[in-house]
C-alpha cells in the first residue's frame, strides 16, 4: 500500500511542478515576461485546474484503496476525468454568474486543461516506466 501512495505523490507533485513550468514558459512568450509567465501560470493551474487536480487525486486514491492501484493507462484516463470535470465546472459556474468574464474563464481552464494533460501524459508514463517500473518477479506475476 506505501508503494501505491508513493506513486501516486510522486504522479501528482510532478505532474503537477511540470504543469506549472509549461505554463509558465507559455505564459513568459505570450506576455514577454518571466515574472508575468510564473504568476499567470500558477493563476491558471491553482484557480482553473484546481478541481480537476482534486478529482484525480481522489480518483487514484480511490482506485489504490480498493487494493488495485491505477497503472499508467488507468491513471492518464483518470487525469482526463479530472480535465473534463475541471472545464465543465468553470463552464457551469462562468454562466451561472452571467458575467463577461465567463469566456476567459473558460480559455483559462482548457489552456490549464491542456498543460495538465501534457504534463500528467509526460510524468505518469516517466514515472510508471522508468522510476518506478515494476520488478521482475512481479512483471512475471502480472
């Protein structure tokens, strides 16, 4: 079970650290600025991904508890759980409010969306087949 929850911290804190550096070097060209490109990109990734990030962490605790914990594949269907959920809530909360912001909104979630899903994309299949891929004996097992 710690091995489970080790992968499933080292998924998400990486997951989430290369989110924010692709957003950031996105952020930087777009505005031209470094300092810009690192507060425009935590903005986006903790106020327009943030419950997308909250539903698959629980998702993959959820799939650890029931003593089955997700794999690559499972876990990168799970991020895209968590994205669309994300956009679907800033869809519903940006015209519920009826507010001019609500298309910005809106770009804002699928551009933290797309850099989550890189980043989780990138990280997950790193971390499930390089660091830490599984032993011998327990690949034969499978």
């Amino acid at each position: 079970m710690s091995r489970a929850v080790g992968r499933i911290v080292v998924d998400v804190l990486l997951t989430v650290a290369l989110s924010l550096l692709l957003l950031t070097l996105w952020r930087a060209m777009v505005t031209g600025s470094l300092a810009g490109g690192v507060a425009q990109a935590a903005q986006r990734l903790f106020l327009f991904m943030d419950i997308g990030l909250l539903v698959w962490a629980v998702l993959l605790a959820v799939a650890s508890a029931r003593r089955r914990p997700a794999g690559a594949g499972l876990t990168l269907v799970f991020a895209a759980v968590g994205a669309l959920v994300n956009l679907l809530a800033v869809v519903v909360v940006g015209f519920v409010q009826q507010g001019a912001w609500a298309i910005e909104f809106i770009l804002f979630a699928i551009e933290a969306g797309i850099a989550f899903l890189l980043a989780a994309s990138i990280i997950v299949l790193l971390v499930h087949r390089l660091i830490l891929k599984p032993s011998p004996e327990r690949r034969a097992a499978i």
